[in-house]
C-alpha cells in the first residue's frame, strides 16, 4: 500500500536553523512577559465542544466557526482550542478565589480548519499575555510598552494601530444603520476585499448615501471624534496619552475590526510598516472571563503569532553546538573531555569516525569549532582546537580550551 508521505496541509515542520530561530524569538518574548510580572499558565489542547460553540458567544465569528471538531471514545463533543481567550472563563469558573489582578501568559499551539496561505496556518503557535480583573486604561499602557520592548529586541519596525468598539459603534449608529455587527462583519474584511468590494456589500444594509458618510466618518482623526463626543473617543485618546510616558505611539485607525464576537473597549493591533498582515493583536474583553459566573470581570490582553514575529524579526541566532570532539584512538580522554565541557554549559558532540568526515559534519550543521584528541596532542597535554569560520588552527590547554569555546 503506497502512503503519500507529506504533512497534512497547513501544517509545517521546523527545521534548524528555522527552530533555532524561533526558540530564540520564543525566549525574547517570554523574558518581556516575565520582566513585566505575568505568571505562566497552561491549559489544554482539547476542550468540551460547548465551551467554543458559537452560542456560548454573544456573536459568531470566523475563529469559532473554523474550530476543528472531535469526539472521544465515550461520544463526547470536543475541539481542538482555537485561542486561549475563551479557556478563562473556564479557569475563573473553576478557581473562582484567584487573586485580582491575575497578570498571567501563555504560549503555545492553537489550531483553526479555515483556508491556509502564505502566512496563514492550521496549527500556529500563540504567545498571549492578558490583565484579568484590571479596568484601568494605565495598565493597557504598561501591555503595549511591553509589545514595544519586544518588538525593538527583535528589531522589528511596526505600528501599533489602535481602534475601540464603543466608537465604531457610534459611527455606524450616527448614520442611522440598524445592523450594527452585520455592518462591523463587512468592515472587517476591507484589508481582504478592498473598499470598493465592501460598499457594494454595504449596501445590503444601508443605502448610497449612508455608506458614503460613514466612509467619510472613517477617515476623521481623533481630535474630531472626540469634539463631537462620539463613545469611545475618550478611551483612546487616554490611551494616547498614557502611552506617550512609555514612548510609545499609536495610530488611530477606525475602521479596524478584532474579534467581533467579544471585544468590548480598546483594540490593537501590529503591523510591521508597509504590511497588511498583523504580527500581534488583542483589546480588551470585559464580557467573557465572568461569563459562567454571572458577572462581568474586566480583562484584556494581546497575542503575538510567532510564525509572524518569525518572519519579520532580526534576531542572532547562536549555535546550540560548540563543538564537535574527533578522537582517534583516545575514547576515554575523549569521553572525559566532553563530560567536563557539559558540565560547565558547553554543548558538544563527539564524532567518531574520520578527520574529514567529522570536519565535513561540523560545517554542515554550523558547530563553530572542532577539538581534535589524538595521540600528537595529548602527551603535550594540549588540545588542536579549530575555528570552523576562519580555518585557523591553534593549540591549547584544557584551561584555555574551556574559555575560547565559552565566547560568545
């Protein structure tokens, strides 16, 4: 029986030096989540099917519906978790007692059966950090100085665009259209369809001269907004403020959608410059984490995709492997050299097999030196030590061999 031996689509493997790359973006990303005092949490991949059903939701959007779903041997309704956002309110049900405000991060896989693209996958791995029990708009500040922290380490140049639900709310009301999340739903997909696409679909809902001052209302500033008291104004224009002590800027871009089915306040969202495609995202979703409870809990956060920040970052990758021990014929100097070099942190393999060989190995996996044992250089009590980027040879004691081999 012939297997047709590919991945399944829209998934992917890691390779180094891709990994290697992405476990480097990975750290970065959570040392900001701990330097800024969010604690760890893990949750499960599989999740009871009524948790995620869209009539758990105040409205249905393309994340829930596109939820892989599942049944176990007993018959139960399962699905693979699509984000972690809805998991919390699960979590607070459970452990109602959890202290207030709960800073906590997560990163990990999450999956969703929708279209796959250049950068859209069904399995992509997400690194959220979100503020549970927090209203105040100083700590939405504090979240996206931390976004900006990571985003300078990385060496990524992005934006950070901000919009906020109460205002495009108004927006639409202020023209008089009645279907507000259906008006919202087409909105979202300006960036996919295009202007000219959205208001003939606009139309289903308002006519010719509503959608022409609604597009108009969109291109207006902040200032204008909030001299006219539009909701939700404020809120942003706050934000700005208390962004500015961290040094940060955000745009306003109003017509910008997240998360329909739960957002409530504030929304943002990352693009590196001259990009569609958003690196991070998220806003604040006061209506979900108390939902089982019966009570509203504020909350907000923001999720990174690593597969994004992957692409686009600058990092410098260093090398898991130091080096690559040859032995000719001294396998227990050898075995103890390579014990000694673990234990003070230095990664090393041995090769056993010819010089060349071992040499031609190192090269293709980018190991930056090789130590030669052999029975020229140990009775001098000296190691052949060789930088595989300059070619250059030199001959060293144990002493020195540990310090070179430790430099960055």
């Amino acid at each position: 029986m012939l297997i047709d031996v590919d991945t399944v689509k829209g998934f992917q493997d890691f390779l180094p030096p891709l990994s290697l790359k992405r476990k480097a973006i990975r750290q970065v990303i959570e040392e900001h989540f701990r330097r800024y005092g969010f604690l760890p949490v893990e949750t499960p991949i599989i999740e009871l099917d009524e948790l995620m059903r869209p009539d758990t939701l105040q409205t249905e959007d393309d994340a829930v519906s596109d939820r892989f779903r599942l049944k176990d041997r007993g018959g139960r309704n399962l699905g693979l978790r699509y984000e972690f956002t809805f998991q919390l309110a699960r979590i607070f049900r459970q452990h109602p007692t959890i202290k207030l405000p709960f800073r906590r991060y997560q990163i990990g896989e999450n999956f969703r059966d929708e279209p796959v693209g250049p950068v859209r996958f069904r399995q992509f791995t997400q690194c959220d950090a979100d503020i549970i029990g927090d209203s105040s708009i100083d700590s939405e500040a504090e979240l996206l100085s931390m976004i900006n922290d990571i985003l300078r380490e990385l060496k990524i140049e992005a934006v950070i665009y901000v919009n906020n639900r109460k205002l495009i709310n108004a927006l639409i009301e202020s023209v008089q259209i009645k279907e507000t999340s259906a008006v919202m739903r087409e909105l979202d997909k300006l960036d996919k369809l295009g202007e000219d696409l959205v208001k003939s679909n606009l139309r289903k809902y308002a006519d010719t001269n509503q959608i022409l001052t609604l597009f108009k209302l969109l291109e207006k500033d902040l200032a204008f907004f909030t001299s006219n008291g539009f909701d939700g104004a404020p809120e942003v224009e706050e934000l700005a403020k208390k962004c500015r002590r961290y040094g940060v800027n955000i745009i306003l871009q109003s017509a910008m959608m997240r998360g329909l089915s739960y957002y409530t306040g504030n929304v943002y969202e990352v693009r590196r410059q001259g990009e569609k495609n958003s690196i991070a995202g998220g806003g604040r979703y006061d209506k979900v984490v108390g939902r089982y409870l019966q009570r509203e809990i504020p909350a907000f956060g923001i999720s990174i995709g690593l597969e994004r920040a992957t692409e686009s970052a600058n990092v410098v990758v260093s090398e898991p492997v130091r080096a690559v021990l040859i032995s000719s014929n001294k396998e227990i100097q050898t075995i103890k050299l390579m014990q000694e070099l673990r234990s003070a942190s230095i990664a090393c393999v041995i090769f056993r097999g010819k010089t060349d060989a071992g040499i031609e190995y190192a090269g293709s996996l980018g190991i930056p030196y090789v130590v030669f044992i052999s029975e020229e250089e140990s009775p001098k009590k000296k190691f052949k030590l060789r930088n595989m980027r300059t070619g250059e040879e030199r001959y060293l004691g144990e002493k020195q061999l540990f310090t070179e081999l430790q430099k960055i």
